[in-house]
C-alpha cells in the first residue's frame, strides 16, 4: 500500500489485511521501491494512490514494471482529471471513494492473473 495520507493509508491497510492479505505500507514512492529493493520477490501486489509528492502514482507503477515485469499495480484516485490526463498506462484503477468489495474484486483479479509468478504473499 503505497498512500502519503497517513489516516487513508492506515484504513487502506487495515482493509487489504481484513481481506486476508500480508500488508506493508509506503509513505511515499521512494519508500516503496525501497521496501521492493530490500524485499524483492515478497509481494503479490502494490496498490498506490495517484496524487503524491514527489514521484507520483503513475511514475511508480511505471518503474515497478521496469524493476519488477508481472508484478501486479494497482492505482486509486478521487481525482479522475488526473487520471484522464494521466492515463492509465495498463494499470488497473479504483476510483476513491471505493468499497471493500471493490478493492477485493481488484486485488482478487490481479493476484489471480499473477497467479505462478514471482509475487505470491503482500499487497
């Protein structure tokens, strides 16, 4: 879970944990890549918001395919604008606010689709 909202990114976590997921989150891109870094091959999933500072949603879905090819990218944001300009890049989107059952759908989706890969236990 990647999220710089500490209250947002607290609940997200709790919520991909009551899904039964392993969860670690990221204040920030840069922390995510270097949780990925230290951890390598231990996650199934990274579910990022879009609009943060520094390098921002999209930017890191786009490393982490470079880094790490098959590991499944989630983005979420409230703000569709930035998505429309943005684009989505491939990646999968959820749009804020979203229900458990949307984010279990999503994840449920990419996990599967990862399914025999390298990324087998966290979101």
């Amino acid at each position: 879970m990647v999220e710089d909202n500490e209250q947002v990114g607290s609940f997200s976590t709790q919520l991909i944990s009551e899904l039964g997921f392993d969860t670690t989150w990221a204040p920030s891109a840069n922390e995510a890549l270097k949780l990925l870094d230290e951890n390598g091959d231990g996650y199934a999933a990274v579910f990022s918001d879009v609009v943060m500072p520094g390098m921002n949603g999209v930017q890191l879905g786009l490393e982490l395919r470079r880094r790490a090819p098959g590991l499944p990218v989630i983005l979420t944001s409230g703000y569709s604008q930035v998505l429309a300009q943005e684009g989505s890049h491939g990646f999968q989107l959820l749009q804020k606010p979203y229900s458990i059952e949307e984010l279990n759908r999503v994840l449920t989706k990419v996990t599967r689709e990862s399914a025999g890969s390298a990324w087998p236990n966290r979101a």
